[in-house]
C-alpha cells in the first residue's frame, strides 16, 4: 500500500495535483501566500498589516519547498488549473496519526485559482487519496466561521461538519469561531458511489 512517502500526482477535470517543483513554483507560492485572502483564512493569528518580506522569511521559504518531496509523514501537493497548466496553490495532508489512521487536511488557492470549482475538486481528490488509496479512516480540517466559500467548498467535496470552536481567532475588533469538519472512511465510499 502507498505511504506519506509517495508523491503521487493526481489527475480531475479541472485540476492535476503534482509533487511541488521548487524552481517553477516558488513564484506562484510566494504571491499566494502573500495573497490577502490566503492571509486571513490561513493563519492562526491575524495583523492589520502582513509582516514585511525579510531575507530570513525568503530562505524559511525556499528551504521549505525544497524539502516537501522528502517528507515520510506528510503530503504537499501543487494544484495545477488544467485550462493553464500552471500551478494556482497548494494543498496537504498533515498530522498524520499512524495509530488512528487519521491526519489534518488544508488547501490555499492563489487569486487566479479561487471560484471555479478548482479548490472542490481538489479536496476530492485529495481526500479520496487517502481514505481510498493510504487506507486511512478519518481526514478532518478546519475553517474559520468567516469563510464561508471554503465551508461550501469541503461540504461539496463531501466533509461533515463535527463542531465549532468558539472564539479562537481575534481578528480586528471581533472574534471569531473555527468549524471543525471531516470525512469518513465508510460514509466517503458511499459518497463517492
Ligand atoms: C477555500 C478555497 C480552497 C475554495 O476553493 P475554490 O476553488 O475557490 O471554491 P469552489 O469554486 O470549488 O467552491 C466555492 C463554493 O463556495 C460558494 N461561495 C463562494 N463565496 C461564498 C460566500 N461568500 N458565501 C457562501 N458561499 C460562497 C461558491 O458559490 C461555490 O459553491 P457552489 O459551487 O455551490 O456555487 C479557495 O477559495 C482558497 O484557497 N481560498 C483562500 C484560502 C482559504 O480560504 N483556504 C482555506 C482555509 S480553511
């Protein structure tokens, strides 16, 4: 059976899901994750302003994605659009629990990647990898309260909703709830069918 440590590439309609290329995909990384969007749904803390590109945040960067394809507890895919051939974000299974055969999924899609369907099929696939090919039982994942295009989009791709966080993040003057979500072994084969 395949493990973490393979980096399959994973074809959809619309989306190809590849091992990431440093050299050809750090551009597109680098605008994304700078992408005001990806910043306030992705992070676990919040500032008014993003904290400025230094030299040691450029080379935390670039050792990072060179090392994903060596990985053996976790997968970092790109995601291609199919219509371009070029990558428009990345998506990853992490928190592996070997016992429980469980792990955390998150996806981040880049401007030119967002509202076409892209990320839903792309959590699909993902998905389907691995509760179908890695044989896990549970991947689960989270999102905050005020997103609701991402909830709509794992709902789409067939996760459950399991509870909400109350009051994790404090962005501005406000805070908000982070809603946790997953998809089962048994339920995603009948969904899938
Ligand atoms: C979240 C993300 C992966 C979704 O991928 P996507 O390709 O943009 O989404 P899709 O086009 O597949 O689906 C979005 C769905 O949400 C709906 N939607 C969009 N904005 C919405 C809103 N404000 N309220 C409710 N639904 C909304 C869309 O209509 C679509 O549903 P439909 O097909 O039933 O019409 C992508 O937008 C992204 O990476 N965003 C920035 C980072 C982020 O939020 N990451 C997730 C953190 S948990």
């Amino acid at each position: 059976m395949p493990t973490f440590s393979d980096k399959p590439t994973l074809l959809g309609t619309k989306t190809l899901l590849r091992p990431v290329r440093p050299e050809q995909d750090l551009p597109m990384l680098r605008v994304m994750l700078d992408d005001p969007d990806v910043l306030r749904y992705t992070s676990d803390s919040w500032t008014p302003e993003p904290p400025e590109w230094t030299e040691e945040m450029e080379q935390r960067l670039v050792d990072w994605y060179t090392t994903r394809n060596d990985q053996p507890d976790r997968l970092d895919l790109i995601v291609v659009d199919r219509a371009t051939d070029r990558g428009v974000g990345e998506i990853v299974l992490n928190e592996w629990s070997e016992p429980n055969r469980s792990c955390n999924l998150r996806i981040a899609l880049g401007p030119d990647g967002r509202d076409r369907g892209l990320g839903t099929e792309a959590v699909r696939l993902l998905t389907d990898h691995a509760l179908r090919t890695l044989g896990l039982n549970r991947v689960s994942l989270s999102v905050y309260a005020f997103n609701p295009r991402a909830r709509r989009a794992y709902e789409k791709a067939g996760f459950k909703l399991e509870g909400i966080r109350r009051q994790v993040l404090r962005h501005g003057d406000r805070w908000i709830d982070d809603i946790d979500m997953a998809a089962l072994a048994e339920h995603w084969n009948q969904h899938e069918a």
